[in-house]
C-alpha cells in the first residue's frame, strides 16, 4: 500500500500490526523496562501515603506533555495557581490544571470500568481542550512540519472510518494477547495518533492513555510516572519515529524508543521520590529541632510535603488546627527556615522552597 502524506490515510491498517515486532532486541529492553517499572511500583507499595507523591509527579507530567504544544508555564505560576485560586490564572496554566484533571477522571473511568472505550477517551479529551467538539467530522486536518510548513501525514477524514478504527484500537487496548504489554503500548499509541481522531489535543490524551495502559495493565499502582517529559525532549525523534512507521512499516525503531522511554522515565521518576522522600526526614529532623514541642506536628510537616505551596486554609481544612493556630504553626516554620512566604490576592502563601526546586529539576 502506498502511502502518500496529502491524501487522508483512510487505508490505515488495523491492529494488531501484521509484521512481528518483538525480535531479542526487543524483548531484552522490554525486560528492562519491566525491571525498572516493577522496581518503582515496589517503592511506591512501601509509601505511607502515596497520595503525597503523586500530586507532585502528575502535576510533573502535567506540566511537561503540555510544553510540546509550547503552553510554557512556569513551575511558579502553577503552583500560585493551585494554592489561591485556579479561576485567576494565565491560561497556559489552566491547561496543565486541565490536563492533570483529565488524567484523574481517566484514573476514575478506569478504576470503575477495568478498561476505557471510545466514549471514556472522547471524555478524556474534552476536559483538556475545554470543549465538546468531539471526534471530527469536517475533512481538512493536516499535520505539518513546524519549520517548513510541508504536510507530513493526513489523518484519516471519513468519520465511520474514524470511529472504525477507534473501535479496532479499544479492542486491541482492552484484550490481552501474547504481546507484551509495554510494547502494545506503544503500538496503541502510534496508533492513536495516526488515527488522530479530534481537530486538538491528540497528543495530550495520546499520553494520558500511555500511562493509563501501564495502570490497568498493573504495571503501575497509579499514573506516578511523568514519561512525557522524555518524548517532549526529544520531540523531533518522536516525529519522525512515528513518521517511520507508516512509511518504511518500521515498527522496531518506534517500539524500541518508546521502550526506553519508558525505562528511562521511571528510573527517574524513583530518583525524584527518593528525593523527595530524603527532604521529608530531614526536614522533619530539622522541625523537630527547632520548633517548640507543643508546636510540632508530623502530620503537619508531610502535609506541607503534599504540594510546594501551602496556605493556613489547607492545615485547616486537613483539621491539623483551627485558624489561629493554623497560622502561628507556619509562622514557626517560617522562623526555622522551613518555609517562605509571600502575599498574593491578601493571603499569605507558604513555599516549601526545597521540595519546589526538587520538583523543577
Ligand atoms: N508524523 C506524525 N504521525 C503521527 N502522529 C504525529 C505525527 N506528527 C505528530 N503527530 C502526533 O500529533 C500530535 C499533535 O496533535 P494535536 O495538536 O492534536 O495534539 P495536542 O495535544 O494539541 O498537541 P501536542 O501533542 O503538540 O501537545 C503529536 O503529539 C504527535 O503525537
Ligand atoms: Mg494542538
């Protein structure tokens, strides 16, 4: 079949692919990525409260899968945002709120359900780009070379082909076969996007669903991995990978990049908690030190953990203490050099400085 960038791909082949993918090379990496996973899901099962961590690696990877389509936010504006109020902010910083919002109502679909259709992945996709236009209808979508505006692939244009190829996708996502899992991940994803069933956000929910995979297929106990900060930093091999698959059928190349993303990812991803498990101690060592018995509070401390930037409402609604104190307690951790505060829109806002620059790395 020839393919040709400017027609609509309507000839795009179902899945599965029909040539076989997983050669040595590519089972040898796959193990090593299924390590470094396991590795990670180990780590997390011995976490106390996981929720702590996860805040942090969702909004990590919030953040990151929204900078390939530029919405650069600053690590800061973000954090502002989620402490006073979201309605206020910038709106490059609503779209990584709203892709963070979008992969915890997949985690939620997933969670009740065991799997995710078509309907579940057109929700999906219409909590981050804010709107219900759905799957296309209208032809006219092209994806095109940033830098020499040529056309590099047209996606499928009939809607019944569309929704066909959906429904071919969901099947091959939500039945086990042979294969292994992290390589029908990647397989689903080219697939995904070659599809490309919505005029926006198909990358981002692209890899919302990568790392919704990896958690029904229980190789992950929650999305704790920020794996699209790897694809967005090399962005033009990802392209071209992807590009590669439709034209040489060269489906090895693109698997084994996905592989070690994935294995690169979350050898990172068990650095970063280690992290910021490491400041926890010290910083309850440190609290302990200098703050007065009757103030310290271990529940307070990990709660300033469970995002950067805290303010007196967050102790009290955790019911840690009423108003008053509530604000003398991070007062305290003001003076022991525990916290930062500014004022923003009349409030005070506490920055646990620390855990904020382990979190923009
Ligand atoms: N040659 C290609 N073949 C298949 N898919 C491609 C190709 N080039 C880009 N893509 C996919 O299209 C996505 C962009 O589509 P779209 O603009 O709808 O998504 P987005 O979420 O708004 O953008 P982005 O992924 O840039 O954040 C890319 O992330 C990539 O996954
Ligand atoms: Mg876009």
């Amino acid at each position: 079949m020839s393919f040709n960038p400017e027609t609509p791909y309507n000839d795009l082949p179902v899945l599965p692919p029909n040539t076989e993918i997983e050669n040595r090379q590519v089972l040898k990496r796959a193990i090593a990525a299924h390590q470094t996973l396991a590795e990670l899901k180990g780590f997390c099962a011995t976490l106390a409260d996981e929720s702590m961590l996860l805040n942090s690696v969702v909004l990590k990877e919030a953040q990151a899968s929204s900078e390939i389509e530029n919405i650069i936010t600053t690590q800061d504006a973000l954090y502002r945002a989620l402490a006073v109020k979201a309605e206020n902010a910038a709106p490059e910083t609503k779209e990584v709120l709203s892709y963070r919002k979008a992969m915890w109502s997949g985690m939620k679909l997933l969670e009740t359900k065991g799997l995710l259709t078509i309907n579940d992945i057109i929700a999906i996709q219409q909590e981050i780009v804010g709107n219900t236009a759905g799957i296309r209808t209208m032809p006219g979508t092209v994806l095109r070379n940033d830098a020499t505006q040529r056309t590099i692939y047209t996606p499928p244009d009939e809607e019944s082909t569309i929704r066909q190829l959906l429904g071919n996708l969901q099947t091959y996502w939500n039945t086990s076969d042979s294969t292994d899992p992290l390589v029908k991940m990647a397989v689903s994803h080219y697939q995904f996007e070659s599809i490309h069933p919505f005029y926006d956000g198909n990358g981002r929910t692209g890899r919302i669903l990568n790392v919704l995979y990896l958690v029904k297929e229980r190789l992950l106990p929650s999305p704790v991995l920020y794996l699209s900060e790897y694809i967005i930093d090399r962005k033009g091999r990802y392209y071209s990978l992807l590009q590669q698959v439709r034209t040489d059928a060269n489906w090895r190349d693109w698997v084994l990049f996905m592989l070690d993303a994935v294995e690169a990812t979350a050898r990172r991803t068990l650095s970063l908690i280690d992290a910021i498990l490491r400041l926890l101690e010290e910083t309850l060592e440190q609290a302990k030190a200098s703050l007065p018995k009757t103030s310290y509070s271990k529940e307070l401390i990990e709660m300033i953990f469970n995002q950067p930037y805290t303010k007196i409402e967050h102790v009290v609604d955790r019911g840690l203490a009423e108003r008053r104190t509530a604000s003398k307690y991070l007062q305290q951790l003001e003076d022991a050099g525990i916290l930062e505060s500014f004022k923003a829109w009349k409030e005070t806002i506490y920055v646990n400085r620390r855990l904020f620059d382990l979190l923009k790395e």
